[in-house]
C-alpha cells in the first residue's frame, strides 16, 4: 500500500522531533531546616524542561514513609519563553524525631511514535505501547526532626458550651466541642467522657477541613447527650498544642461545667389534693379518673389493633427505643427541626412512647406523599 505524502512528512518531522527529545531537570524551590513532630511545612518541587514537552505528561504522588507524611497541595503547569515549567508543593510532617530524608519520584510520560502513527492514520484499535514511562527520582530534601509530645501542632483554639446547666432528671444536657485553626488537625484523636452516673450518646467527630500551605484547616466538633438522674459535673477538656507561630508549648483547659440534676415532675407537683369534705370534688376527680382509664383502655386497644395490623413494616431508628427518655435522646441526636415537638412533648411527659412513635410514622408518611 503507498503511503501518502503527508504521511511520509510526519513520520520525518516526528524522527527530528525523538532525536532531540525534550530534556528535563528536577530542582528544589524551597524547603525547610527544622521541624517539630507533627509540624509540617511545604516542600516545593520544580520540573523545568528545555522546551514546550507538550508531548510529556508528569505524573507525581507523594507517598508517606516511616519517617514522614507527604501530601500534595497545589501544582502549576505553564510554558514561559518556550519553556515548560511545572511546579509542585508538597506537605511534608515528620513523625518521629531526629534527621529524616524525604525521597519522592514521580513518572515522566512521553508519547511514542506509533501512537502518533495510528492517530495519523485513523486506527483505533492500538492501545498498549502508546508511551514511554520513566521514573524520574527526585532531588532528597533532608529535615531535622525535633521531638514534640504535644496532641496537635499549629495554631489551634478550644471551645467547650452546654445549651443548659439546669435540667429535670433524664433530660438531655446537650455538651459541643469545637476545635479550630490550622495545623495537623487531621490528627486529632475524639475525646471519651466518662462520668459517674451519667449516660453520653455521641457522635463521631465531624471534620470540616481543607489542606493548604499551613496545614489542614477548619474546624472539628463533637457532640455529646449526656443523661442522669442526679446533678453531676463535666469535667475540664485539655488539649496541648505546640504553636507553630511562637514555636512553644501551650495547654488549652476549659472549665469544668456543674448541671443541676432537679426531680423529675410527680402527680403531687401538678394538682392539689382536693378536701375530703368537698364531695362535688371528689366526683369531679372521679370523673377524670374514669375518662383516663377509659382513654387508657381504648389506647392500649387501639395499639394491638395498630400493631396487628397486616403491613410491612419498615424499620426506624427509634424503633430501638424502649422508654420515653431513650426515644427523646435518640431524637435529640438527629438534631431535626421536625423532631422538636415531639422532644418537647416526650420531655414534659405528654406524649408516651407509642404515641410518639405513631407520631414519627406520620411523619415519615407525609415526606413520602410530598415526594
């Protein structure tokens, strides 16, 4: 088959071009001496090749190693005065002390000529050996690794608030930990409480970060539902930082927080006791005994009948909850704007447990015909 004239160009133009391949140099912009454990630092990389290399992708993925965590952060590819420049910057954070090496590589991708060949001729079908791979090993950047005991490095603030320090027996003292700045916070290890007599439901800690030349930054908070039937106190939260700025030690303590644990509402807290010579009273009290224990018995009837129905039943979260309290700490958690009433109601004793969980079931079904 003859081979056409364009053809036969390309494949001269794409010979002179493999002969004087692109070169490429890898250099160190910038680096630093010292750090702390867990301080991190950016370590930037330049690749500058001799031309436009638009025939060359590089492809670089910082791998951790014993001695240190690498992670990429930016990186910028351009061509000035016909040249192309790419430059990486890389978090560097030493996990142990003393002098650590960081040794990186990246893989310089060039096209081959039969992938230009089979573009040129429409062919498709040609999938292995389309380029050249070559590892490339990066110039060493050594660091002095100094050692840090501190929980977290870097510029960091502590908050710790109730929304109560005053509460009725189980009810929910709702306890929000926030931890903001900049730093390894991605390093971060969630508090455990544990305090006598007092039942915590929490959640994991939810991280809010992004990494860039300082570190990760943004904000980290957990949240606990602490429930007790006696007044207790939530002790001080520490954590110890080493600021990255001033280059010293610092401990962030919060104050300890006193909830007041009152009795729960009894029959005696609500009505007066009537007189015993009062006897119109008395019959009005009977009369409210008997419609109470009527609505008790039509309930409670209309619960089995509720319950026996035939229908599928879709399982819930609270179906778990076997008291009134339990089921409004498992609301409460959810922190759902339509849960509310029914918290307030379970919370005030207005509402039992199964006439809460009808309640939720409604709602579950109007969301479902909205939708």
């Amino acid at each position: 088959m003859k081979q056409s004239l364009g053809k036969v160009l390309l494949v001269c133009v794409w010979m002179v071009v493999s002969v004087n391949a692109a070169q490429y140099q890898w250099s160190v912009l910038k680096a630093p001496k010292e750090l702390h454990v867990g301080e991190g630092a950016i370590v930037r990389y330049q690749c500058l090749f001799e031309n436009s290399a638009g025939d060359y992708t590089v492809e670089f993925k910082p791998k951790n190693s014993q001695q240190y965590k690498a992670s990429m952060v930016t990186q910028d590819d351009h061509v000035r005065n016909e040249k192309r420049i790419l430059t990486f910057d890389v978090f560097v954070t030493p996990i142990m002390s003393g002098d650590i090496t960081v040794n990186l590589d990246a893989l310089i991708r060039h096209t081959t000529f039969a992938s230009i060949e089979d573009a040129s001729i429409g062919r498709d079908n040609v999938r292995k050996y389309d380029f050249n791979d070559e590892k490339a090993i990066l110039p060493s950047v050594k660091i002095t690794s100094m050692a840090n005991t501190a929980n977290l490095s870097g510029e960091v603030t502590l908050q710790v608030s109730v929304d109560k320090v005053k509460v009725r027996a189980h009810e929910p003292v709702h306890l929000s930990l926030y931890i903001r700045g900049h730093g390894n916070l991605d390093q971060f290890i969630p508090y455990d409480l544990n305090i006598s007599g007092v039942k915590d439901f929490s959640e994991p800690a939810y991280k809010e970060l992004t990494l860039n030349e300082d570190g990760y930054e943004g904000e980290i908070r957990q949240e606990f539902a602490l429930v007790a039937e006696k007044s207790y106190v939530i002790p001080p939260f520490s954590l110890s930082v080493f600021d990255t700025k001033s280059h010293t030690n610092k401990v962030f303590r919060s104050q300890g927080i006193a909830i007041e644990v009152e009795k729960g509402y009894v029959a005696d807290n609500l009505l007066d006791a009537p007189a015993l010579s009062n006897k119109n009273a008395w019959k009005r009290y009977g009369v409210y005994v008997f419609f109470v224990l009527l609505g008790v018995v039509l309930s409670e009837v209309a619960r089995w009948l509720w319950m026996h129905r035939p229908r599928r039943k879709s399982k819930v979260f609270w179906d778990t909850a076997s008291t009134e309290k339990e089921l409004s700490v498992l609301l409460s958690l959810r922190a759902d704007a339509r849960y509310r009433d029914v918290i307030q109601m379970l919370d005030a004793g207005s509402l039992t447990l199964s006439e809460a969980k009808k309640k939720l079931r409604s709602f579950m079904r109007d969301n479902e015909e909205k939708r």
